[in-house]
C-alpha cells in the first residue's frame, strides 16, 4: 500500500543489535538472530483415578540460546572483544553480562518491534565450515544465556 509506513505483516530481514543501553552501541550487522522468546517448562502429572488425560503442571520460565550469525568481524568488535575475554580466558576474569535490545526495523530504519535482553554473556562463538567449493561468506556464530526476555515495542 503506497504510503503506508506501518505495513503489516512487517519484513523479518531489517534488523539490529545494539549491546549494552545506548543506541550507538549497535555493533554490526548480523545475518540471523534466533532464540528470542520465553517458554514454560510444565511436568507431567498423572492424575490418581482418572485415566483420560494428564495434567500440566508450570515449574519454571526458560529461555533459549540467543544466536547470532555475521560475516566473520575483525578483531576490534566489541562483540569479538567481548566473546574473547569471555571465553578465551579460561574464566580467569569475572563473567560480564551485558544488557541488549534486538529491533526489528521500517524502510526507513525506525523500530516497528523490540525486544530486551537481560543479562546476557556468550557461552559458545564458532565459526562455521570453510568449504573451497562453495563461494560463501564465512560466517560467526555466537550463542549466548540470558536471564530474560520482554517485548519493549
């Protein structure tokens, strides 16, 4: 619809990442981010006496990985800095969480969706498969923990 800024359903490809709480702090562009979102654990519970069904009881709120994938970055990334003196060090150095906020965007860059991340730290950064038959970029992976999330926008 011409005109219409707020187009619905919105693209899934006009993303960013910022770390930490400032907008500047937006660190590159990511290909895939993936793992946002809570989820109740429940345990089973089988009812003494009635055999139709079993009951769902809620015991927690979890969340998944969150993952991030880019084109390999160079090593002044505050990300590559960060997935360094996190897991390079062999936890010789105190864990630093950090905050984040994923905005998916318009065409002309404005957030039509956000969401926080709480307390958030890598846990794993690979690098995915170099094949010399495929004309690829070569890709980051970084996985990271995080404490919660919630939907700002």
């Amino acid at each position: 619809m011409a005109g219409d800024t707020a187009a619905y359903p919105p693209v899934a490809f006009h993303f960013a990442v910022a770390f930490g709480t400032q907008s500047q702090n937006v660190d590159a562009s990511f290909r895939e981010v993936s793992g946002i979102g809570p989820e109740i654990e429940t345990e089973p519970l089988i009812e003494g006496g009635e055999n139709r069904y079993v009951l769902q009881l809620p015991k927690a709120v979890k969340h998944p990985r969150l993952v991030l994938k880019r084109g390999i970055a160079p090593r002044n990334s505050p990300l590559v800095q960060w997935c360094q003196q996190t897991l390079e060090q062999g936890l010789s150095q105190p864990l630093a969480p950090k905050s984040m906020n994923v905005f998916l965007l318009d065409q002309d860059a404005k957030p039509l969706a956000a969401w926080f991340i709480a307390n958030a730290y890598p846990v794993k950064w690979e690098i995915e498969g170099f094949d010399a038959t495929k004309n690829a970029v070569a890709v980051e992976r970084v996985e990271l923990v995080y404490a919660f999330s919630k939907r700002d926008r």
